[in-house]
C-alpha cells in the first residue's frame, strides 16, 4: 500500500512568498472540487467558494491581508499570491467553522500535489473584503486561502522540549523556521495520561 497521502501530508508548510507565475484557472477548480466533496456535518455543505485569480483584484485583496502573526513581516508585491479561494458560509452553525477545517485542508493538500503552495488566512478586513468581492451581508468570509507557486522553502523543526516556543521565526538568511510540537507530546494511548 502506497503511502502517497501521507507524504503529502508531511510535506505540507504554509508558504507566504510566491513565484509570480498566474495558476491555471482549471486548477483552481480543482482545488474548489476538493474542498466541494470535503466530509460536511449532517451533509448540510454550508459552504461557497470564490475564486480570484484577476489582475486588478490581486493587489487589492493582498492589502487587506496580514499574512503572519507571530513576525512582522508580509510578503511584498513582488512576492504576493497568484490565486486566493475565498471560503464563506450563510450560516454560521456551530459546525461550520469545522467544514471550514475540512475544506481547506482537501484544498491545500490538493494544491500542494499540482506544486502549488498556500496559506491559510482568517487575519483579514471582513468588511473590506466583503465589498471588494461583492460578498452579501448574510455571508461570513470564513477563511483565504492565497495561493501561487512558492518562491520560499520553510524548515520544520521538531521541538526538543514540550515546553519550547511554537512560534515560527526567520533566520539571518530570510528561511522560515516552523516548530512542531514531538508527536510523544502530543499523544496517549487507551486514556490520558
């Protein structure tokens, strides 16, 4: 049995410096697919997808996003998203934030099988956003997911003690360091503790 999934999984990192090379369209409805057939709470699929991939609207959307918050730091135009699948829902169930999980993880893990990275984002101006894309006031903008090639290669590191910092950092040379917590930290067998 092939273990395909499962190192795509490993090889995912949230990527926020782009190539500025467009995605294909069909792709990007791919993704949305893959999101689309995600697992949904009593199947009720609360979800729509918008997909921005217009010129004139990426510059736009990129000013309204804050891309990190544990650094100072956004990517600059010349390092910004080709693609962003805004996710938004007309109600806002108790479950839905959870379809929302389940979504976006379908999508970027099937982004990230085309070579295309992403990063998922809910620090944004909901109203601004809302106008921008013409969004109706009975939606919620759930989550942006920006997208594009990645033009950086972000290092995990596994955490050598439970207690260590999580936040991410960048080294002198620019990389972005991502600690992970050690799965013997994280994990029980048969009850807690």
């Amino acid at each position: 049995m092939s273990d395909e999934v499962y190192q795509i999984i490993m090889k995912r990192r949230t990527i926020r410096k782009f190539k500025q090379e467009k995605i294909p369209y069909h792709l990007l409805e791919k993704f949305v697919n893959a999101g689309r057939v995600a697992p949904s709470a009593a199947n009720l699929q609360p979800l729509r997808y918008i997909i921005i991939n217009k010129e004139e609207l990426l510059p736009k959307l990129f000013s309204l996003i804050k891309f990190a918050g544990y650094i100072d730091w956004n990517p600059s135009r010349e390092e910004m998203p080709r693609a962003y699948i805004v996710i938004i829902s007309e109600d806002e169930d108790e479950n839905t934030r959870y379809d929302v999980g389940l979504a976006a993880e379908n999508i970027i893990l099937t982004a990230l099988e085309e070579g295309v990275g992403s990063c998922c984002i809910r620090a944004f101006e909901e109203d601004k956003v809302r106008k921008l894309l013409n969004i109706p006031h009975n939606y919620t903008v759930q989550m942006i997911i920006a997208m594009g090639y990645p033009a950086e290669d972000p290092v995990y590191e596994e955490l050598k003690d439970k207690n260590d910092s999580i936040k991410y950092w960048k080294d002198s040379n620019g990389v972005l360091h991502v600690p992970k917590r050690r799965l013997e930290d994280i994990i029980y067998k048969d009850k807690y503790k």
